[in-house]
C-alpha cells in the first residue's frame, strides 16, 4: 500500500504558483416592472451580454424573439435545465424583459440606448421550479456556460445541467 503526503507549504527555494483569481461577482439586474423576491428571475450583467450575443449571432432580433428557459425530467438528478431561443410566448408564458440599458460597458459591448429589451420566456411548468432563480454565465479555464442559481435546488450533479427538489 502506499502513502500519499499532502504538501501544505511551499518549501525551500520553490517558488510557490500563483492563484488565479476568481471572476468579479456580476450585478443583478431585475427584469422590467418586476420587483426582486422569490416570484421573479433574475440576470446577471454576464448574463444578459451573453445573451445579446447569442441572438445576435444566430440572428435573432429581440423583438422578434427571446430566449426560452425551462426544465424537462430527465438528467442524473431527475430534472434538467433547458435554454433554446423562441420566436415567440406561448399563451401561459412569463415574459421577463431586461433593458439593454443595463449593459454598463458599451465600448466592450455596444448596445443602442433604445434597444428593445432582451425577453425571457418561461412556461408555467417550469415557473414552478424557477421561481427566485438567478441566472449567470461563467467563463473559466475548466467551464463556459450559463450558471442557474436556484434557490428550489437541493441536490445537482457534479457537471451542473440537472438538479432534483
């Protein structure tokens, strides 16, 4: 059998390597006519850039679409997360809209002040599940994507796309 040692300090002459730091917390932005509170989902600024730039590149305008968020059963946890892009709401959807005005570089990330703002579509199914969540993109070295941060979630997989209630 052997025996692993777990080093705790740089040792003589060694050079120790240097921490890469964490990603700034983004801000929360709040959709349009909504109040913060467990009834609403949120953006981070990362987020909604990341957002932008999807539609953009795939060439979706924001008046004639937005982004769909959901959950289908499915994944190691039991439910997973979706995102896709839609034309349109469905009939029962919430529609979230977020202000391009809340872009707060716009020599990194221009945006014209009157344009029209980024949707969310959410069907009442997923609501249910979504309800308080906040919703982020993270851009490491390990992992890109977009980060649910919900507060209904209490188990999730180790990769982060399912969770269970």
């Amino acid at each position: 059998m052997s025996m692993v040692t777990l080093q705790t300090e740089t040792p003589k002459g060694a050079v120790a390597s240097p921490t890469v730091a964490a990603a700034p917390p983004s801000p929360i932005l709040t959709p349009e006519g909504e109040t913060t509170g467990p009834k609403s989902i949120q953006l981070t600024v990362r987020a909604l850039k990341r957002i932008r730039i999807a539609m953009a590149k795939e060439g979706i305008t924001p008046d004639a679409g937005g982004l769909r968020v959901g959950i289908t059963g499915g994944g190691c946890s039991g439910l997973s997360y979706s995102i896709k892009f839609d034309t349109q709401p469905r009939e029962r959807d919430r529609v979230y809209a977020f202000p391009q005005s809340h872009l707060d570089q716009p020599h990194l990330d221009p945006a014209p002040a009157d344009a029209p703002p980024i949707r969310l579509f959410v069907d009442p199914k997923s609501f249910i599940y979504l309800s308080g969540m906040i919703l982020d993109y993270e851009e490491t070295l390990m992992r890109q994507g977009f980060n649910f941060i919900n507060p209904h979630s209490t188990k999730s997989c180790g990769c982060g796309s399912s969770f269970s209630t």
